[in-house]
C-alpha cells in the first residue's frame, strides 16, 4: 500500500488571520488530480472523518488537500477552539475568499509538490461546507467534479425568533457538545444573510448553475439538516450531470464521532461512493 506523506501549509485568512491546511498525497514529482475538502459550521479539517477521507483520497492516487476556515474558532494545535473572535466574525463571503485562496494556490502548483500543476481539481464539502462548495461551483468550468455530504440548501438556518434575538442581543451563543465551549457568533453573519441570502449566496439558485458532475449525498436521517436540502439542490442541479444518493440510516456524520472511532457501515457507504465519483471525474 502506498505511504500517504502529510505537509502542512500556512495562507493568510480573509480576515487576516492564518488559514492552516494539510496536502496529504502517495507520491511527488508528478502531477496528479487534487481534491479540496471544506468542513462544516463547527468542524474542522482533523475532525473525525476528514483526515481518513484524506488519507482514503490520497491513496487513490489524488491529492487531499483539506483546511480551516478562517473563522472556525480552532487555533494552531488543530483541536481546540482557541480563537472564538474569529468564529464570532465568520461569514459565508469569508468562507468563499478563504476557498479561493487555497484554489488558487493549488492551481498554481504552489501548495503540491509536483512538476506541474494539478491536471484537474475537484471539490468535496460537509454540511455548510457543501453548501459553500456549491457556491464556489457555480459557473467555474475548472472545478472538474463536486460532491458533498449533508449540504445544506439555504444560508438561512435558523428561525424568525431566534434571528430576532440575535439581532436584538448583538451575538448568539453556539455550543460546542463535544467540548462544552460556548462561542460567540456576532451578526456578521446574520447581516450578510439578510443582505445576500436571496442574492450571491442564494446556494439554490447557485446549485442550478452548477457544471461540474455533482454527487448529492445525504443521510435520510439527518438530524441536523432534513434530507430535504438534498432534494432541493438535486432539483434544482441541471438533469444529466447530478445524481442523488440517499443513505438509509444514516446521521448528519453517518455515525462518525470524534475522536475518530473507525468507520460505521453509513460512511462507508458514503465514502465509496465518493471515492468511484471522484475516480471516474477526476482520473
């Protein structure tokens, strides 16, 4: 089995800050297809199923390259989330400066030591990351090939009430189960979905302007976003270059956990059918 080398890479974040990422790859000196991996709203790109994901797509003979948002709150030592001011001020548009950044550096060549550049990229995102992706995708004829897993459909998450009171309080307090940490989330956010939900970060609209062959995965029992966002944006995707899979049983991780406790059989459902997209796109 090929050995999978892992180097780390530092950017600067669109607010200013490090965007810290890995390139994980089997091999060097050629070039190779890459894939990005965009975590969600509270992951992170050690969470639980990302770094053997990586790993899975690095030894398939691409190159994983997997980061942080800017505003994910987690610090240097890629666990906790020692930096809250920058989960407080994260935006959608951050997210999508944060992605471009890393594409272009990798289009260039600059983050993958190969001789040449990537011969194709492709983009695979969690949650709100998959929603990000399918707002970076939109109308790029270089994103070779998409998938996401539990993407959401519309940057609006939450209810009248509760948008209400985060706007009447200034902040709103998210809570990490994992580690019990309470992270302030400013109406940076809520300001841009108000400004911008029906307009560029419209991920419906954006999903029907999607070029790239695009695979829709979503577990029928999600918890946290309804397998219906997967049916909105399979609807609204164009007919011929989407396919949408449903994984019965499955949870809006598939049943991972971190720290990274093996695969259950919804992931690896998932994960194959990731891994034969990317394969037939990408290769």
């Amino acid at each position: 089995m090929a050995t999978v080398t892992r180097r780390s890479f530092e950017l600067r974040g669109a607010d200013g800050g490090p965007l810290r990422g890995d390139v994980r790859t089997a091999g060097s000196g050629r070039a190779r297809p890459a894939v990005l991996i965009c975590h969600g709203f509270k992951g992170f790109k050690d969470w639980g199923f990302f770094p053997p994901l990586a790993e899975r797509i690095a030894r398939a003979g691409m190159t994983a390259v997997s980061f942080n948002f800017s505003g994910s709150g987690v610090g240097s030592d890629g666990e906790s989330f020692s930096e809250p001011e920058r989960f407080g001020h994260a935006t959608f548009s951050n997210d999508l400066v944060d992605l471009e950044a890393v594409w272009s550096a990798v289009r260039s060549g600059t983050l993958i030591e190969a001789v040449d550049p990537p011969t194709r990229v492709g983009l695979l995102g969690h949650s709100r990351g998959g929603g990000v992706a399918v707002l970076f995708a939109a109308d790029r004829a270089d994103c070779r090939a998409l998938v996401t897993w539990a993407a959401i459909a519309t940057v609006r998450r939450w209810d009248d009430q509760t948008l209400a009171a985060w706007r009447a309080t200034g902040k709103m307090d998210v809570v990490n189960v994992r580690t019990g940490d309470v992270l302030p989330l400013y109406t940076d956010a809520l300001d841009e979905i108000e400004r911008h939900g029906r307009g560029k970060l419209d991920i419906q609209r954006a999903a029907s302007r999607v070029t790239a062959p695009w695979l829709i995965s979503h577990g029928d029992a999600d918890e946290a976003v309804p397998a219906s966002h997967a049916r909105t944006l399979f609807d609204a995707a164009p007919r011929g270059g989407s396919r949408l899979e449903l994984i019965p049983g499955g949870g809006h991780t598939f049943g991972a956990r971190h720290p990274w406790a093996g695969p259950t059989p919804e992931l690896e459902r998932v994960m194959n059918l990731t891994m034969e997209w990317l394969g037939r796109h990408l290769m």
